[in-house]
C-alpha cells in the first residue's frame, strides 16, 4: 500500500512548509531570529504531517474518490429526474 508519504519521499521530500527563509545565512539579523523562533515548530508540525500521510494510502483516497464520484452521478440523476 502505498502513502501520500511515500509520494512525498519519492519526490525527494520536498519542504512542506515555506514559512521564512529557509537558507542556512539570511543575512537580516531579524530574520534570523524569527527564522530560529519557527524552526522547533516547523520541525514538530512537519513531523505530525508526514505522520498522518503516512496513514493515508492511495488506494484509500482512490475509494473515497469513486464513492464521491458515484454520490455526485446519483445526485445529478435526481436532479434531472425532477426537473422532467
């Protein structure tokens, strides 16, 4: 089963958050220091997102997708069905 994790991995783990600068020497001093604020934050919600990813699997959102699907058909059926 394969994750949204697992999508994220295997497209290099690319940030998730883009908050701030991300380089290792901005060189505005203020923004150093906001930037050193965030990074325990950002380290903690990243983590709790690549958690839940990594409970989501594609076939799980393949199934949510079809049963949405076969709902809004059924829905629009209705709809048709009262307008004759």
């Amino acid at each position: 089963e394969v994750t949204l994790g697992d999508v994220h991995r295997g497209l290099g783990s690319p940030a998730l958050f883009t908050i701030g600068h991300r380089g290792e020497n901005p060189s505005c001093l203020i923004e150093k220091a906001v930037n050193s604020a965030l990074e325990d934050a950002l380290g903690a919600a990243e983590a709790v997102l690549m958690k839940q990813l990594d409970q989501v699997s594609l076939a799980s959102l393949s199934k949510k997708f079809h049963e949405r699907l076969s709902a809004r058909g059924e829905c629009k059926r209705g709809i048709r069905s009262h307008a004759v």
